[in-house]
C-alpha cells in the first residue's frame, strides 16, 4: 500500500499520533532512530506513514520549526508549521519571571518564530500586579514589538477575540503555547476548544506547577492547531551575535570597539559593561542587561 500522508498531532518516546479519515492513529519511529535516540518528528510535522506496518515513511520539509537545547539531551523540535508561538507566564508571589521571559522571547526571536508574551489569571490580579504588567507590557512592546497581553483562562470570550482578529495563514496552522508548568496554558486551551483537558492545582507554597501536562499535544480549533505543550524551566538561546537580540541595551549602550569582547562584566574595560555595572536604577533595562550576561554565562 502506498504511503498516506497525514500530521503529528501528539508526540511520545516511542511514536506520534496521526489523524487518518476520522481516527488518530499511533505510528511508530523507524527504530533507526530509537536506537540513535534521535526525534525526528514534532508536533505540527506533515509525514508519510505505512498504514499497514503502523510506521512513519518520511518526513516533508519544514516551513519553519522551533526547537529546544537541552541540558545532557538531544537538542528537541517542538513544533513546525507554527503561525504563533504564545510564551505564557504568570505572577508568582507578586513578580513575574522576568530572567524566564527574556531567555524565552529572545530564543523565540532568534528563531524567527512569530512570538506574543502572555500573562496569565488576570482575574486573580490586584492593582499591584496590573500596574507592574502595564510598566512590562510597555516596555517590551515598545522595545522589542512584542504584543503583550494580560489574559485569563476563565474568560474565553476575551481569548476567542484574540484569535478573530488574526489571519490563519493555511500552511502554518499551528499556534503553540509555550511556559512553565502551572501558568495555565491546558487552561487556555480548554477555554478555547470548550473541552476539558487535564489541569492540577499549582503548589501553594511555591507558586510551581505540577507538570500535569506530560505529552505535547495539537488541538483543532477554527483553522488553527492549538499546541499544549509541557512546562519548561528554562530556555538556552544561542549565545552568537547576542548583544544585537537586545535592541533595547544596544541603542541606551556606549560604543564599544574591544575586540571580541562579549560586554559582560568578564570584560572590566568594557565600556559597555562598565555602563550597565554602574547603572543605579533598577529599571526593567537593568533587569535585561542581567538577563542578557545570565544568558551568556549561563548558556547550558
Ligand atoms: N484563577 C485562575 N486560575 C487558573 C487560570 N488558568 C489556570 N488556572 C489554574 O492554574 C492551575 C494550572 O493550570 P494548567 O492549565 O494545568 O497549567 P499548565 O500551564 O497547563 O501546567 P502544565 O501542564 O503542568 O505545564 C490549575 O489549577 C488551573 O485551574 C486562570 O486564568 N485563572
Ligand atoms: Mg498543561
């Protein structure tokens, strides 16, 4: 029987999901690549399978991907296809993760994935965590052209709307929720779907999620796949060319003309680091710069 082609709409260790006519069907890897411990394929990938042997054949070219170093592990593709990546936070005890925010927009970016920062459970913020999210959302907007949203999941109109006013481009479908555990990326999800998916209550004492969500994920919702992803502690971006991923440091930095320096403070003539060290207001472009030399010396 000839190869059919279909999509990954669910990932595990040993195989994917594939819809095929009205059923989602489990495909195993080539064992060619369980034995190398290699992941060819991700949520969102267009593939080939054996409908007989119950086997992916092929995988078709990616229009674009977003893909994830990690640490003592084989680098990951998340998704492909993606019109959208949503990096969801929220407030714990009153502040946002603002090293997390940076190493995951940044990430994104370099990746030229299409990106917008979520912060979740509006409807349990007071007044300070409204004013701190207007200070960052302006910031960020401004700065980087990052749309910035307060969002709650027990509102869906207000999610439904978001997505009206977008333009489902066909060939890249996917819109994948990226975060760290708890922050209520199922919860949007559901919200938009009207399904229920599995959710956990956060710990109360950390604020941390459970990892409830253990598999990724596509759910159809209008033209879209809407990708629930697990939580993630961190994100490694690539450490060349850095500095330029921050245009906020570049245009408020002095000139620097050492050569191969990386202006962290490793470098104590470094115009630009001695700038940031002796910068005494702890403003969000401080904030950035100690993102930024957490980011390089931090890289894995
Ligand atoms: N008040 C409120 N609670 C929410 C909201 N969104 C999620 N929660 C709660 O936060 C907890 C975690 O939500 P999940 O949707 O499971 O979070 P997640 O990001 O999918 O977590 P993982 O699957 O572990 O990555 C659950 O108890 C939800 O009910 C929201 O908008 N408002
Ligand atoms: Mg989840």
């Amino acid at each position: 029987m000839s190869d059919f082609q279909t999509r990954v709409v669910a990932t595990s260790a040993k195989g994917v999901w594939c819809p095929v006519n009205d059923e989602v069907i489990f495909f195993h890897l080539p064992s060619k690549y369980l034995q190398q411990r290699q992941y060819p394929c991700a949520l969102g990938d267009l593939v080939t399978v054996d409908l007989t042997q119950s086997c992916i054949t092929g995988l078709l070219g990616r229009p674009n991907q977003l893909t994830r170093k990690r640490r003592e592990k084989a680098t990951q593709t998340v998704a492909s296809h993606i019109s959208k990546a949503i990096i969801c936070v929220s407030f714990v005890k009153k502040k946002l993760p603002l090293l997390l925010i940076d190493r995951m927009v940044t990430g994104v970016m370099q990746q030229k994935v299409p990106c917008e920062l979520w912060v979740t459970k509006r409807d349990t913020w007071k007044s300070a965590e409204e004013s701190l999210f207007e200070t960052i959302s302006e910031y960020y907007t401004q700065e980087l052209s990052l749309q910035v949203r307060g969002v709650s999941g027990l509102k869906p109109d207000s999610i439904h709307s978001i997505f009206e006013c977008w333009k489902c481009d066909p060939k890249l479908p996917v819109v994948v929720f990226l975060g760290p555990s708890g922050v209520g990326k199922s919860t949007l999800i559901s919200a938009l779907i009207g399904n229920a998916i599995e959710v956990n209550s956060v710990n109360p004492k950390t604020g941390k999620g459970r990892h409830t969500t253990s598999q990724p994920q596509l759910y159809p919702y209008n033209d879209y796949l809407l990708g629930d992803c697990p939580g993630i502690k961190t994100w490694f971006p690539e450490p060349d060319d850095l500095f330029n991923c921050f245009p906020d440091l570049v245009s408020r930095s002095p000139e620097c003309d050492l050569d191969r320096c990386d202006h962290t403070p490793n470098f104590s003539r470094c115009p630009i680091s001695m700038y940031w060290t002796n910068h005494s207001e702890n403003d969000l472009a401080s904030s950035r710069y100690k993102s930024y030399v957490d980011i390089l010396t931090n890289p894995f």
